[in-house]
C-alpha cells in the first residue's frame, strides 16, 4: 500500500481491498464479528449464571450501583481492612457483570467469553466469601 494516508473511508477500503485482493462482505463480517460458540457452561457456572440473570432482571442487582450486590448487615459487621478488600472486588465484579449481560443480551448464552467470565466470577465469589463470610447477593 502506498504511504499516502487516505482520508475518505471510502477509498480506504477500496485500498485495502486491492491489498488483500479481496473485499469481506457484510454478512462474513458478521459472522466473524460473534463470539466462539463453547457448546455448553459447565453446569455449576450455568446455574450461577441464571441466578445472576435473575437478579438483574428482577431489579435486586442494579449494574450501576455496587451496594446492590451487598448483604448489608453482614458488611456492615466487617472490619475496615475488609470493607476496603470488598469494595474493591465490587467494581470488578460489576464491570465483569456489565459484560456478561451484555452477552446474555444478545444471546451469547453459550460462548467460550461466557463461559470463562462466569466461571472466573464464581470463584473470587468463593474465595471472597471464605474470608469475609456471605457478604455478596450472588
């Protein structure tokens, strides 16, 4: 490709169609634009993730408020050095929570992004809760 720097999209893609020698077509895009299908969620994940689904869409967990995600009266009875650890995880989890809706929103229920998002979720639950006890809704 020559070292001029096309302005028009337009003429972008007609450049780099030249260089490649051929053009993807909308509907190719598309289909490489979806995530990998897994084939399935470990069953332990799954029901986690339609427990999670559930909250969501019932309103009990709010995606913009990380408080919804909290037992109260049990953080409430941590210690400030735990507060600070669980607010921490909060904001990762609700960003994580975010991403996994969207998926499920546009029923991406089965792929391997899924998948590894609800698993790895499942697990700092876990091992959040072994130290500070059932502090989290999910």
């Amino acid at each position: 490709m020559p070292n001029q720097d096309p302005t028009d999209e337009t003429e972008y893609h007609q450049k780099m169609s030249e260089d490649i020698g051929t053009e993807i077509k909308p509907d190719a895009q598309e289909t490489l634009n979806k995530p990998l299908s897994k084939g399935g969620i470990d069953p332990e994940d799954s029901k986690f993730l339609q427990e999670v689904i559930q909250k969501i869409e019932k309103g009990e967990i709010d995606l913009m408020t990380p408080a919804s995600l909290l037992n109260q009266n049990i953080y409430d009875a941590l210690s400030p050095e735990q507060e600070q650890k669980v607010d921490l995880i909060l904001q990762k989890l609700l960003f994580v929570l975010r991403q996994i809706k969207g998926l499920w929103d546009q029923d991406h229920h089965k792929t391997f992004q899924m998948a590894n998002m609800i698993h790895d979720m499942r697990l700092k639950k876990e091992e959040l809760e072994k130290e500070v006890g059932d502090v989290l809704k999910i």
